[in-house]
C-alpha cells in the first residue's frame, strides 16, 4: 500500500515538470528592454537617463534632431543648459 503511494506521488511530480516545462516553452516571449510591455520603443531622456516610451515623452527638437524626455521639467532643464548640450549627442 505504502509502496503504491510513492509511485503515485513520483508519477504525480513527473507530470507536474512535465507540463511547467511545456508551459515555459510555449510560453509568450517577454518584449526586448528596448520596447514597453504595449511594444512601443522606449527613448532615454538626454537629461536625466530615465527610459520612456515614445508616446508617453515630452518632445523638443533642437537643430533638427528630436528628443525625448521624460516630464517637461526634464526637457526645460535641458534646454535651459548651454549649448554644449547640442553640439553633442545626447549620451547613451
């Protein structure tokens, strides 16, 4: 009776990693850190570093190239600074 149990619950355990490891395989793959979990790029504001997603930034353009921050005081602050700031990319 007793040696009925033990295989029961080692039969019981090989299915249980059988399927997790189904479940892991079929799994959806998680999106790239470039991308938010809606899949939209995510931009690094110039200022601060945060990540953002595009449709959530602030937006300026300075001398043709655009930015992306992450609240408007970011982006004051950055265009506030001298214009060291955009004769150099923005760091990354």
């Amino acid at each position: 009776m007793f040696v009925r149990l033990i295989i029961w619950a080692l039969l019981g355990f090989i299915v249980y990693v059988i399927v997790k490891a189904a479940v892991q395989v079929f799994h959806a793959p998680t999106p790239p850190p470039e991308k938010s979990r809606g899949g939209e790029t995510m931009e690094r504001d110039p200022q601060c570093g945060t990540f953002v997603p595009r449709g959530e930034a602030v937006t300026a353009s300075v001398r043709g190239r655009q930015h992306w921050f992450c609240s408007a005081r970011c982006r004051d602050e950055y265009l506030a600074k001298p214009l060291t700031n955009f004769s150099t990319p923005p760091r990354q």
